[in-house]
C-alpha cells in the first residue's frame, strides 16, 4: 500500500502542513480518477477490467495506484467480486450530493454574471 503518499488525516498534504481532515480529503478526491472510481464503484463491487473499461483513457498504471491510495485510506476495499467502497466509501455519497448541489448554485451565479459562457 502507498501509506507515504496516500493524504490521510492528520499528515502534511497540499494546503496543509497540519493535515487537517478536510484539506487530506480534498487532496485524496482531487487526484486524477479518483472520484470517477468512486462514482463507479457506487452500486457494487467491480474488478479492475470493468473499471477500467468505464472509465475510457484512466491507464492501468493510475487505477491500481489510486485502488491503492483509496484503499490506504479505507474508502475502498479489495473483495472477492474486485473492488468495493467500505462503509466510510459509502457515507460520502451524501457529502457528494450536497457538493454537487453547492456547485450547481455556483454555476447559475456565475452565468449569471456572465450570460455569454456556455452552460
């Protein structure tokens, strides 16, 4: 596992050098494919051919790299059908909605402003 790299509570990560839950979080779900892997992985267990062939341009490389640093940081967990998100994995689904509701109320704001920009 990649406990040196994985952020994780507590550890220096990007924007904190005390680790602060929220800044390892944003660090761990800001690596590339991270989220999308978790959005896959939302309705069950999928091994690594699925994901992979879901998520078009993510390179074997990267998955096992992020299965592994979402797996040090006890998101995800290897299982007999491949992958699956742990029960932390799964409690952030509300966390992602409530985001994605912030982030729609940010779009309109700024479009707002800005009539000419694509939606």
């Amino acid at each position: 596992m990649s406990t040196n790299r994985t952020p994780l509570p507590g550890r220096p990560v990007r924007g904190s050098t005390t680790g602060r839950p929220l800044m390892a979080a944003m660090d761990l779900l800001s690596r590339r494919w991270a989220l999308r892997i978790i959005w896959e992985l939302r309705d069950g267990p999928l091994g690594a051919r699925p994901l992979l062939a879901r998520c078009e341009g993510l390179s074997s490389s990267v998955l096992y790299q992020r299965l592994d640093e979402l797996t040090t940081a006890d998101l995800v967990a290897p299982s007999e059908a491949g992958y699956t998100l742990t029960v932390v994995g799964m409690s952030l689904s509300p966390a992602l909605q409530e985001l994605n509701v912030w982030a729609d109320t940010w779009a309109e704001a700024v479009h707002a402003r800005s009539p000419e920009q694509p939606h």
